[in-house]
C-alpha cells in the first residue's frame, strides 16, 4: 500500500513536469517556427515574457521524480539508467543547451549570434522532450529487463512505442505551450498573436487526437501487455476523459474561449499520463518488478510520504506565488517584482 501511495507521488511529479516544463518546452517549439529576426520578433517576444520568469523553475519537477524514484525503486531506476542511459544523457544536453541557448540569446551581440544561441533553444526544446517521451514508451513496452544495464541500449527506445511517445510528448508539449500563450497574447492586447498561436493549438491539437488514434493500434500490436492494461476500466476512463477534455479544449479555442480552454487543455494531457499509468499498474517495469516486490524498506518509504508534505508546505505557495506573479504581468522583464505591484499581489491572495 505505501508502495502505491509513493508511486502515486511520482505520478504526480511527472504529471507537473509534463505541463509546466512540457508548455516551456513547446513554447521553444513554436520558436523554432515562428520566421526569421524580424519576421519572428514579436512571437519570440511574447514567449520571452510568458517563460522567461518561471522556465528554469520547472525542473524541480524534473528532479523531484529523479530523486523520489531512485530512493523509493532503486532497482528498477539502476535497469531504467543504464538501458536508457544514451536518451537519458541527450535528454541532459537538450536540457543545458536549452537554457543556455534561452539566456545567451538574449544578451548576444549580433544577429548571427542571436541565431545560433536562438537555434540551441529551439532545437533543444524540440529534441529534449522526444526523448523522454521515447524513454518513456521503452518503459511502458516492457523494453527495459531488471538488472545493470541488462536491456539492448538502442532497441529500448528506437520502436514503435518510444517513437509514439516522443512524438505525443512533443505534440502535446506545442499544443499546451500554444493554448497558454493564446492567452497571454490576448491578455497582453496583442490581439493578432493571440490568433497566430490559436491557429496553432488547433492543428497541434488536431495532430494529437490522430496520433493518439494511430498509437491505440501501435501499443496494441507493439505493447500488448500495456494495450491490456489500458483496457482495465480505469485506463478506459482515464482515456476517454482524456479524449473529452482535448475535443472541450479545442471546442473552446475554436470560439475563443482562450482561459477556459486552459484546464481542459490540461486535463486532456494529465489524463493520458494517468492513462498510461493505469496501464502500466502494478509494474515498475513492465512484466519484471512490480511496485511492491522491488519498493524500499517502510522507513524509506514513510520518509519520502513526510518530505513531499512537507515540501508540499514550503515549496507549492512558493511556486504558486512565482506563476501568480507572472501571469498576472507583476514581474519586471529580469524577473524582479515592481515595487508597485507587490501590494497589489498579496491583495489579491486574500
């Protein structure tokens, strides 16, 4: 029972990484195609303004699953790290490169240097997320036995499985990116870009629907086990909520329903993470190491339970007051609160 409620903790994690960190990785999508210096200039504007306070923030998520995962499954995480090892390690220089590319470009000097520090974020933002979406799907089709590195290190993420992961994680990352910044254009008065980025969310969302059409027959003919699990009635709800909230959410922005449509845009990803997750019940990896066989000692577990409460307490009203700040247009351009607005902030808590 710990076992699960822990594993339900990391689910958690995963599931705050895949939004906040998954919009700043779509946002760096939408860079990547948004024209050349002029052209582009007012999109990578706006993305600027909407990350630029909170991108780095986002992965404490990354490294809360990390550190929660290893210390409560420490032998299926050793099998996960040393299979995957090669995607895990580009998912790292995707990771740096991005912010670096993200900081640089704004301080560089020319325009060829604008360019290239441009294409590192872009590129990294595109990139980083396919290979965990890959790493994922090696996982979730069983690809990944128990041992140190006992798994064929290519095969574990180059098939059908992890490719439809790392596309639906790209695709889902520029269709939550685009549905936020619809809303930071309109709630900017940059009308013309609030519809530039929701002509976007519409085809990505669109994208995301037949990709997940098309991955129902690839998990079932490449990942049975998982087809299996998904057809547990929890997966089959968790699915079809998922496929409610993406058609809402487009319904939505299609009537330009822009703040509306952002939890439901949510819900759609949440639920297929949750899905997967239902599917994947009760197994670590897949058919090898079930969450309770292969879980930490009691202690271990119950200190983990206390630390996310406690984190919870001291870290959550933190982080909600850094996202509140920036959506709510408080913060200066290098992130420093205005002294005007600081009043108006904790006023609007309460």
């Amino acid at each position: 029972m710990l076992a699960n409620v822990v594993a339900g903790i990391i689910w958690m994690g995963i599931s705050a990484y895949a939004i906040f960190g998954g919009a700043d990785f779509g946002a760096g999508i939408w860079d990547l195609q948004a024209g050349g210096p002029e052209r582009g200039r007012r999109v990578r504007s706006l993305i600027e303004r909407s990350i630029g306070p909170v991108w780095e923030a986002n992965h404490v998520w990354l490294i809360f699953v990390l550190v929660y995962l290893w210390t409560a499954f420490p032998e299926p995480f050793v099998s996960i790290a040393t299979t995957m090892w090669i995607p895990l390690v580009l998912a790292a220089f995707g990771i740096i490169f991005r912010g670096a590319g993200f900081a640089f470009r704004k301080w560089a000097e020319t325009t060829g240097e604008a360019r290239f520090y441009g294409a590192g974020f872009a590129g990294a933002s595109f990139l980083t997320p396919f290979f965990l979406g890959a790493i994922a799907g090696g996982v979730a089709s069983g690809r990944v036995p128990l041992g140190n590195a006992a798994g064929d290190v290519w095969g574990s993420w180059l098939n059908p499985t992890s490719l439809l992961g790392g596309v639906m994680a790209v695709v889902a990352c520029a269709y939550v990116a685009a549905v936020l910044l619809t809303r930071d254009g309109a709630a900017a008065g940059q009308d013309d870009l609030a519809e530039y980025f929701r002509r976007r969310a519409l085809v990505s969302g669109a994208i995301a629907g037949v990709a997940a059409i098309i991955g129902v027959w690839i998990i079932r003919t490449d990942a049975p086990d998982l087809y299996t699990g998904l057809l547990s009635v929890r997966g089959e709800i968790l699915m079809a909520t998922s496929a409610l909230g993406g058609v809402v959410s487009l319904g939505l922005m299609w009537r330009r329903h822009f703040v509306a449509a952002r939890p439901f845009a949510v819900l759609a990803v949440v639920s297929v993470l949750w899905g997967w997750g239902a599917g994947h019940y009760p197994w670590v990896l897949q058919q090898e190491a079930s969450a309770q066989d292969y879980a930490a000692s009691d202690p271990v577990l119950w200190a983990l339970v206390i630390t996310f409460f406690a984190a919870s307490v001291l870290a959550v009203p933190s982080l909600i007051a850094l996202y509140r700040l920036t959506q709510t247009g408080q913060l200066g351009e290098t992130g420093g609160v205005r002294p005007d607005s600081t009043q108006a902030f904790l006023d609007s808590l309460g």
